[in-house]
C-alpha cells in the first residue's frame, strides 16, 4: 500500500476497477475527413455553463488535431458498439469511419449513428496533465436515444443490465 513508485500496469490495474461509458471523440481535419478515437475517460464538469471534459493521450495522433480544433463532438457509445469502441482503438485512424454509419452534428463533427446519446461542444480550455491533456468543452447541442449505454470495466465490454 505504498505512494511512491506506483507501476504504470498497478495504476492501470487498480483503475479499470472503476466502471465507465465508452465514447467516440470526433472532429474534421483539415481537408474535412472526420477523425476520432475511442475516449473513457468523458466526465461532465459544470452545469452552468455546462462543461464536460476528456483526457487525450499526448501520443494519441488525434492529440495535436484536436487541440487546435474549435469544436468537438463526443458520442456516447450504445450497448451494441462494443465493435465501434474496438475499432476506433485499434484500427488505422483513416479506417475508423469506413461503411459506419454516422452523420454531421451542429458543429459539423460526426456523430455516431446508434449512439445512445452525444454531445456537441466547443473547446472551451484545455490543461497538460502529465502525459495526457484535459480538454473541456462547452456543450453547445446534445441529444440522446433509447438504446442502452455501453459499459467498460476491468479491461471488458458490458452492459449496465445483466
Ligand atoms: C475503452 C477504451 C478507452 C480509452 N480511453 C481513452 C482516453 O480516455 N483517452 C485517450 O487518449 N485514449 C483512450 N483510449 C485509447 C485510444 O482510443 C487509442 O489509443 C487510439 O488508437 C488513439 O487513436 P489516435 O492515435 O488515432 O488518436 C481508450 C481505449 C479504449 C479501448
């Protein structure tokens, strides 16, 4: 039970025992393609205004894009995307979006189709945080839909009902 020297796969170890949503974070590059990655780390932070916020890998290659983009949106992924959640982990980032269904947002940014519910935000700040940067967005439009959410816990895809 010590504080110091804690190991990268301990820390991962004791936090996957803390269940969570699943996400897609999507935005546009550039040329308009739509990019994103599968995010658990989505938490609401303020009411008033309402903010949420993500952590993104400084490794992640959408890191850099999605800094310097205005806007972002956060789609909070169904029971049945557990496929979605893999592929937007795994798969080359210029695949993610290939024959899936989704549509533009407010913003522009893509929003999964299926989604139990998403979020359209602008950035609003962002704060370094070790390896990882915190990016909060201001929630400009938000819907949600019947379908379940999707859970991750201990390494694994699940429900919130049995
Ligand atoms: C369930 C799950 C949750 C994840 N949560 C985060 C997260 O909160 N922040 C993050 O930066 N990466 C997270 N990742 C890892 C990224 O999805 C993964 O590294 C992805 O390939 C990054 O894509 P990119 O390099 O194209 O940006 C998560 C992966 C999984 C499977």
């Amino acid at each position: 039970m010590g504080k110091a020297d804690i190991e990268s796969r301990t820390f991962r170890r004791v936090m996957a025992r803390f269940p969570t949503g699943v996400t897609v974070v999507a935005a546009r590059n550039a040329q308009g393609e739509p990019y994103g990655l599968t995010v658990n780390s989505f938490t609401s932070v303020s009411l008033d205004p309402p903010l949420v916020l993500v952590c993104i890998d400084r490794k992640a290659h959408s890191h850099d894009p999605l800094l310097a983009s205005d806007t972002f949106a956060v789609s909070i992924l169904a029971a049945h995307q557990a496929d979605i959640a893999a592929r937007f982990a795994d798969a080359p980032s210029g695949e993610r979006f290939r024959d899936l269904p989704w549509e533009s947002g407010p913003n522009g940014d893509p929003i999964l189709k299926g989604a139990a519910a998403w979020v359209a935000c602008s950035v609003w700040q962002s704060h370094g945080a070790g390896d990882h940067t915190i990016l909060v967005g201001r929630v400009e439009s938000l819907g949600d839909g019947d379908a379940e959410a999707l859970v991750f816990h201990r390494s694994r895809y699940g429900t919130v009902s049995p």
